[in-house]
C-alpha cells in the first residue's frame, strides 16, 4: 500500500498554498522573507481542527467484543458478565470503562427503517441491556457500517443515519464504531460525514464517540480528526507477533496527527487471545500505550489468568496512554544487530533494534527500547539523538516501568539488555535537584 509521508503531505499542500497566499496577498517581487516565513508557518502548524463534542481528550479504555468472541459468541449474558467482570477484576478502577458490542447485535429494520436488535441474542432488547450497562457506572457501545450490510452481513447504516441516531439516542449509547463494508463504492468522506452529521445533532444534545473504522483506506488520520474521536489506520488485528508489529508499523506513520479529540486506531486489543508468548503481548500492550492508541481489550475478562492481568493492569504504563498532553509515541531510531563470526564482527540485514519514545507532561520521556529479533541484545538510547534532549549532560532519573523500580540517575544515554520480541520500557523525568551536590547520585549509573 502506498502511504504518503504525512510531513512530506504537509509541505506539498504548504508550498501549493503558500503560493496562491504569497500570489493573492503580496504580488510584487520584492516580498520579503518574513512574510514568505509565516505564511508557511500558518500552513504548518494549522492541523485539522478537532470533532469538538467533548470526548476522546485520553484514548478511550474498555472492551469490545470481537476480538474473542465474534459474531457466534456475542449475547446478552456474556456482556452482562464481561461488564461485571469489569467491576470485579479492578479494571474499572484502572481506568477500562467502554462496554462495546461488535457485528451481530442488529438483524434487520422494521417497516419504518428503525434498526431491530437480535432477540434470539438480546432476548431483553438493547434499552435494557444499555441501562444495566450504566447502573453500573460503565459506558454502552455499539457498532455499525457506512455501507448497506456490516462486515457480518447485518443492515448497514447508510441512508438510515438519522433514524439510527435517534435509537443510539433513546439508548444513550456512548460510542459508535462505523464500519466500511457493502459500500457500493459510494465516496467514504461523504458516507462517514452522513453518519457525523447525524451524531452531532441528537435530540438530548449527548455526545457520542465516533470511532471511525475504514481500516487506513484513505489515510484517514489527514482528515478524520474534524470528523470523529478515532480512525483505525490498519486492517485487522489477529492475535500474533508478525500481525501486531506489521500494523505498529503502519500506525506509527501517523504519529504527528494525533492529540486530544482524535487518535489513530492501529485496532483493538489481542492480550490474553491466541497463541503469542508473554514477552509478545507485553510489547503489544506497551506500544499501544505509547502510540496512545485506543485500549480495547478483546480478551474473555470472565477468565483472566494472572500473568495477562499483569500486563493489561499496569497503572504505570495506562499511565502514558492517557498522559493528558495526549503525544503519540514514535520511533526514534533503527539500529543493526551486530554479530561476532570468526573475530569479525558483521551486521544484520534488517535494523531489529529500535528505539521508540513518547514525550509526557511535566518534561517527563516514555522509552521504549524493542528488539525485533529473536536472540538478546542491549539497545542504547541517547539524550540528543533520540530523545530531542539538548543539553546531553541532562540528568534524568529513570524509572522501570514494568518491575515498577526506581532504576537511578542517568546522563547523555541509557543501555538496557532487552529480551528478544521484547521492550525496556522505562520513563525518564528531569532529575529535580539538579544544583545538588553529585553525593546525591548514585555515582554508578551515571554514564
Ligand atoms: C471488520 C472490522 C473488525 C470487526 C468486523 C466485524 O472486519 O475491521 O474490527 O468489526 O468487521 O464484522
């Protein structure tokens, strides 16, 4: 798939636009730079204003039901189970609020094109189930389609936006995530305007996360962000190493169109699903929080064993992904595995070794150091090459964010032995006393 470079996109549309304002406001030759200057800034830093109802100021955090349990599994008392399980396990108080119904609750419309829930899965209606959702202090979702059939060949809702809206409504549903299948083709700006249009004109006035999912067609994080909370910018997750880094990858594209109101979707959460070793679902679930990417967890909450609870329960790395400057996380650095074969030392074709890192308020860094590879190896972070420190002497203190421990004091870099398929992840803050005598640093770890 071919993917423009979103700053490459930034300076194509700024000279284009920089040339008619430079033509319209100041034709003659002798234009100065300075003006030349701040009309490119205007065109730099005017990102597309944000869908301005209030919600996704932090990625949204809860649980959607396809992942695990799909279009056969879905019902009423599994959802009615999962949300209790919710409350029970500790991650409401972790943050997880989102109960989100995938394909499948829908069957067909009534005479007057109002959506019918399937009673032989919902036999008490979607009201009710929306209603408990609620009395417990959890938020209600619900899933959808710009086309005519969802994915799973349910109705669809183009052309029956207003109609549906008004049931999302009665139901005060919190969330819509809008599929892209049975489209006939029809332009997907306009089909995901419709249904933005409808969300932002509810009778109650209550607002309604929009959770755009056309999977990266049309580069949606370039123009999504006036349209809805989200927009998945990949294809679908499935529950390994190669599907998770491939859409990290894609994702990763994307970072700078990110912030509060709007958040690139690299799709829900696979921890605790499938076959993938632990070391794997920690990385997932650390870069998914670093690329403040929604947090959707798609595992059976009713049945968690412990090891998974660990990772989809650490407060510190939650921590990052709803840090309220709301800065996606990036890639900073690639670097080579480095070999010793016969006293020589060669270098591995493909750069595995990566350094990734997400700025976080009060000056404070998240810093992911991730080995692609399957053997071992250390990877190097440093202040000004990677970190956009500019004083290299800075002394930053550096805690572990995964063995929840203070790590020490550390200048210019950080070296870690990273596990293979694994992370480091650790987040460094400035070292407060800075004026202090050196007594008060642990002498060996500064570097
Ligand atoms: C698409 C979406 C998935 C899921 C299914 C449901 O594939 O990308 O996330 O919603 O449809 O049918």
């Amino acid at each position: 798939m071919f993917v423009v470079n979103p700053f490459v996109y930034f300076v194509k549309v700024g000279v284009v636009i920089l040339f008619l304002v430079g033509i319209l406001q100041d034709p003659s030759p002798s234009s100065t730079s300075s003006s030349w200057t701040s009309s490119f800034s205007f065109v730099l830093v005017q990102p597309v204003s944000a869908y301005d109802n209030g919600l996704g100021l932090t990625p949204p955090m809860g649980w959607n039901s396809w992942n695990q349990f799909g279009c056969e599994g879905l019902n009423e008392d599994l959802v009615q189970d999962i949300a209790h399980a919710m409350i029970e396990t500790g991650l409401y108080d972790m943050g997880y609020r989102y109960i989100n119904l995938d394909d499948c609750w829908q069957t067909k419309r009534n005479s007057s094109g109002f959506i019918q829930e399937d009673i032989t899965k919902f036999p008490n209606g979607i009201a009710k189930l929306a209603e408990t959702i609620h009395s417990m202090g959890l938020l209600f979702g619900l899933y959808s389609d710009a086309g005519i059939k969802t994915c799973a060949g349910r109705p669809g809702g183009y052309g029956y936006e207003q109609n549906d809206v008004m049931m999302y409504d009665e139901w005060k549903v919190d969330y819509l995530k809008y599929d892209n299948c049975y489209n006939l083709g029809i332009n997907l700006h306009q089909r995901y305007q419709r249904m933005h249009d409808a969300l932002n004109s509810t009778a109650s006035g209550r607002p309604i996360y929009f959770s755009l999912c056309e999977w990266g067609d049309d580069n949606p994080a370039t123009w999504a962000r006036s349209i809805g909370n989200s927009w998945r910018t990949t294809q679908d997750i499935s529950p390994s190493w190669e599907s998770m880094m491939k859409l990290t990858d894609i994702n990763n594209q994307w970072w700078e169109y990110a912030g509060p109101g709007g958040w690139n979707d690299p799709d829900m959460l696979e921890v605790g699903n499938g076959d993938w070793t632990l070391q794997e679902q920690r990385t997932h679930f650390t870069l998914w929080c670093l690329m403040k990417s929604p947090l959707l967890l798609g595992n059976d909450l009713r049945n968690i064993p412990d090891d998974i609870m660990a990772i989809i329960s650490n407060t510190e790395v939650i921590a990052w992904n709803q840090d309220p400057l709301g800065k996606q996380g990036y890639r900073r650095s690639q670097h080579k595995v480095v070999m010793t074969k016969d006293q020589e030392e060669i270098e591995s074709s493909s750069s595995l070794l990566e350094v990734w890192a997400g700025d976080l308020v009060d000056g404070k860094i998240a810093l992911v150091l991730l080995n692609r590879s399957d053997k071992e190896h250390t990877i190097t972070a440093t202040w000004t090459e990677d970190l956009n420190i500019l004083d290299e002497n800075k002394k930053m203190s550096i805690r572990d964010v995964w063995m929840h421990t203070d790590i020490g004091i550390y200048q210019q870099s950080f070296t870690s032995l990273v596990p293979p398929h694994g992370v480091m992840a650790v987040e460094l803050s400035p070292w407060k006393n800075d004026d202090d005598d050196d007594d008060n640093v642990v002498p060996t770890l500064i570097e």
